[in-house]
C-alpha cells in the first residue's frame, strides 16, 4: 500500500518538506559564512589596520570589537532574509516587553561592566601595555574588553577583572608620567656620619648610567628612632618599566651595599 493519504498533493509528502527544510537551512548557513567571513576576514583587519595608524590601541581594539558584533549581527539578519526566516524578528510587543524587564534584572552586573568598560576604553590614561596596581594586586594590562579586563600579574597570571571593579576601584598607573622617583629608605645607626651616608647615596645614584641627573638625586633623614636613622634616598629614572624599575633598583641597592662595606657602615637589622 502506499504511505500517502487519500487527496494528498505531492507537495504535502513528508519527504519534500524535509528537503525544503533541510534546503532552507542550509541557505541560512550559506549566507551566514559568507557574510561573517567577509566581515571577520576581509572589513575587520582592514579597519584595525586604518584605526592603528590613527588612534591608540586600546580605543582601537575597543572599536575592533564592536565591529565584529555588528557583522555578527548583519550577517544573522542577512541569513534569516535569505532563508525566508525573517518572520522570527517580529515579536510580540508584549513579549518584548516581558524580554525586556526580564533581562534588566537579569543583567545589572553586565550592564555596569558595560558601562564602566566605556569609561576605561576612553580614558587616556588607561592603555593596554600599562602596569597597573589596584586593592592589593599588580599586573600588565592585556586586553580591554565590553564586560572585563585582562590583566597578567607578574606571576605570569592572567586575571580576569570585572569592569566596574576597576572604575570603582584607586588605580595606581605606574607608567603613565615619566620620569618617574624610586625611593628607598636605609636604616643605619644613629652614630653613623648621616652626612658621609647621604654623599655615598647620591655618589652611588649619579654613578649608574640609567639614573637621570635632572631632577638630581637627593637624600634626606626621615627618623630617629632606637639607635636608628632612616635615611631615605629619592632618584628619578626614564620610561618606567617594571622590569626596568626593579633591576634598576636591584642594582643601586646592591652598589650601595658594597660601599656601605666597604666604609664599615652596619645596616642594624630590622
């Protein structure tokens, strides 16, 4: 016997419209690619490198970003035309309505972070590359994104920071001016020549080649106290890396180690 009932049209079989299903979908998807790869693979790259050569990384990589959800989104609304399936996008304006409330409780965090990722992509100060301290951590910005900032400690970490914590937060941006001071305090004791300690420190900051001579080196006695001086050594170095500012530091320490020895000065311990 055959499977078709009594009057059906041919169109009406279950095989044509699986065949015109399967057909419509794989238009979707078609369509799809071939607008998102254009998109992705031809307009993106082609933008970053227009915006590169105009404006800083980080607003460039914000807008870059921006860029790729608007393909998707064209290349979504372009598939749906082509496979007949545009109808979808018409919802309700009750249902909207219910989307809507339903999505503003849901995603207040997200909007915050949204929010606060617009202040930090437009503020100058704040750029990928820089090594920024916050609360009690430390790391080099990695990447900005609309909802989180990346950041790698130098632990070699890769933190995953909210937005809004860090528009709500003190952020230290230890490279942005420059130069920048590197002060240290020595504790010696108070029998000491305070006078002979403060020419060894200047000496030895005018010595290395990477500490600048203006502003100049200074020295001053920040306390007395138990049979201690503390004599704090203020210098300025140029283009402050962290990597720069802790060998530099390494290496004056250790020099002024060596001369403090070398006179017979004792640094008491702590």
């Amino acid at each position: 016997m055959s499977g078709v009932a009594p009057g059906a049209e041919p169109s009406e079989l279950p095989t044509d419209r699986y065949i015109e299903l399967a057909w419509s979908v794989g238009e979707f998807a078609v369509a799809f690619a071939a607008v998102y790869a254009v998109g992705r693979w031809v307009l993106e790259p082609l933008v970053e490198r227009t915006l590169d050569a105009r404006i800083n990384r980080t607003a460039a990589n914000a807008l870059v970003k921006g860029i790729r959800v608007g393909v998707l989104v064209v290349a979504l609304r372009v598939a749906l035309d082509v496979a007949d399936y545009g109808y979808l996008l018409s919802i309700p304006p009750t249902v909207v309505a219910a989307l809507t409330v339903a999505a503003g409780f849901a995603s207040r965090d997200i909007a915050s972070n949204l929010v606060s990722g617009v202040f930090i992509v437009t503020d100058p100060e704040f750029n990928i590359g820089d090594w920024i301290q916050w609360r009690d951590r430390e790391g080099v910005i990695e990447d900005i994104s609309f909802r989180v900032t990346r950041i790698r400690t130098f632990d070699n970490e890769l933190l995953t920071v909210p937005n809004s914590q860090l528009a709500t937060s003190a952020v230290v941006n230890a490279v942005a001016k420059s130069p920048r001071r590197v002060s240290y305090t020595f504790h010696v004791g108070d029998d000491a020549d305070l006078g002979r300690v403060a020419e060894m420190l200047v000496a030895e900051a005018e010595r290395h080649e990477e500490i600048l001579d203006r502003p100049t080196p200074s020295v001053r006695v920040v306390d007395l106290d138990a049979g201690r001086a503390g004599v704090q050594t203020r210098f300025w170095i140029d283009r402050p890396s962290r990597e720069a500012l802790v060998r530099i530091r390494s290496e004056y320490l250790r020099r002024t180690s060596v001369r403090f020895a070398a006179e017979g000065i004792e640094l008491p311990a702590e």
